[in-house]
C-alpha cells in the first residue's frame, strides 16, 4: 500500500465532497487511522472545506429573527375557530409559517452554501478529471516508449543471436578448410577487362567444397553460379548468394574428383547448363 499514490488518487476529497460508496467510506476511514500520511491528508482536506464554508457563508437579513418570532406569537393568540372553519383556519395559519421556515431558510441561509460547496465540487472534480487524463496521456506514452524500446531490444537480441550464429557458422567452415587433404585452387579473372577473384577449398576425400568470395562484379539482375568440371563436363555446385559480399565463405556441393572450377553468370535461380559466354573466373585444380 503506497498512501502517497492512494492520496494523488483524489478520494481524499471525493470523501470529503460526500462523492464515494458506502464501502468506499469506510476504506477511507479505515486507512486514515492506520497510515499518519492519509489521516494528515484527510484533515487538511476537511479543515479546507470548512474554511470555504466560513468564508463563503452569508449572515441573514437583519430583523428575521423577530418577524419569525412575531408570527409565531400571532399563531399561538389566534382564536380556536368553529368546527366547518378549522380546516381553513389551519391551512391560512401553516401556510405562512412554512412559507417563513423553510423557503426562507433555504434562500437566505442553505441556499447560497449548497451553490457556492457544489460549484466548489464541480470545480474540484474538473481539475482532478483534467489531473487524471493529464497522468493518463503520460502513462500511455510511456507504455509506448517502453514498448517501442522493448521492441528495439528484441530486435538487437536477435541480431547478436544472428552474429552469433554466423560467426560459428564460419569458425566451423574455415576449420573444415584447415583440415589436412584441403585443396586450395583460386580462380582467376577470364577477361583483363574486369577483375574478379574467388577461391575454392576442395577436399575429395570427404567430397566438400567450399567457395570463398574475394572478390567479383556485382550480378545485377543475375546470380553466380560454381561449376565443377568433372571427366570434361560441368556439373553444377550451386548458386552464389545474391549481392551479398559478408558470406566470405559458402559451402557448396561436394565431389570425389574434378579438373576445374569456374563461375558463370545465369539468370537468377541458376542454369543447368552454364553460359560460357558470362564465365567470369576459372582455375584449374
């Protein structure tokens, strides 16, 4: 229980206003005698209300007293009327005496309290409605900022995982090319026109090759493709992943023998053939 935020809640002075539940009352009275914070809260809103009501009150006129007083006198001299006239007699007498006790009491000396403490409640009850919204904005932003920053963490949280996994992805390729039986055979650029790089790790005892992109053109609209030339006929290694310089090292099919590696140029999603024509590096094992 925190008896600062139950007191910034404003029950305090919807207590005080006659505003809460039956249930509401006694919860209030209950916690004031056992929190000194509450119970300091709840006389300084009472001794507030009672001060508005000194202030705000109005004396009565002067001399009402004594017209009260002397109707009154009148009412007890008056006569016992006869039978047939008593019930008018009765009703000419109240009259008056209602009319002085109670609408005057209420013009005069209830009615300008009740408006000026109601008037004082709907004003209160505003600024404490516009204080709520106004808690209630902040808190939404908040909840976003913390979900947005919850979302960015995420985010990252899986970007490191990613890394992670990549980073042991390529420890774990770059050990299988450092095993003894490796072949390293570079392929060279096939025009001087434009340079180009690339490097094959092949092991045929365990049929693994693996390609390291040093360094080719950009594809454009088409995709690489290895080809391991096999007994005079090239057969397809697979495709180079698109545009994508940070797989330095990619795992490709493997074979038991081959004369010569090469990379073509095909349309994106590879060729069963290749296209001679777009050979861009070859090497001889």
């Amino acid at each position: 229980m925190d008896p600062k935020k139950y007191i910034e809640s404003g029950i305090i002075e919807d207590y005080v206003m006659g505003f809460v539940s039956e249930q509401e009352r006694q919860e209030v009275q209950c916690l004031s005698k056992i929190y000194p914070e509450i119970n300091d809260a709840l006389s300084q809103a009472e001794d507030l209300m009672a001060t508005w009501g000194a202030d705000l009150a109005v004396s009565p006129p002067e001399g009402l007293k004594d017209k009260i007083m002397a109707n009154l006198g009148e009412q007890e001299a008056a006569p016992m009327a006869p039978p047939p006239l008593k019930v008018v007699s009765e009703a000419k007498s109240e009259a008056p005496v209602r009319s002085i006790n109670s609408g005057s009491s209420n013009t005069v000396g209830r009615g300008p309290i009740g408006w000026i403490a109601a008037a004082a409640a709907i004003i209160l009850s505003l600024f404490l409605a516009y204080q709520w919204q106004d808690s209630l904005n902040f808190m939404r932003a908040m909840e976003e900022e913390i979900l947005a920053q919850d979302e960015a963490l995420e985010d990252l949280k899986k970007e490191l995982q990613n890394t992670a996994a990549d980073k042991e992805q390529y420890e774990s390729l770059w050990a299988a090319v450092s095993e003894p039986g490796v072949r390293k055979i570079d392929l060279n650029a096939v025009s001087e026109d434009q340079p180009a790089l690339a490097t094959v790790y092949w092991n045929p005892e365990k049929q693994e090759t693996f390609l390291y992109r040093d360094e080719l053109p950009t594809e454009g609209d088409g995709q690489y493709q290895l080809w391991a030339i096999v007994k005079g006929k090239p057969v397809s290694a697979g495709l180079l992943s698109v545009d994508d310089n940070s797989i330095v090292l990619q795992d490709m099919a493997g074979f038991a023998e081959a004369d010569a590696f090469a990379i073509t140029l095909e349309p994106r999603g590879g060729s069963e053939s290749p296209t001679l024509d777009q050979m861009v590096v070859l090497g001889k094992v």
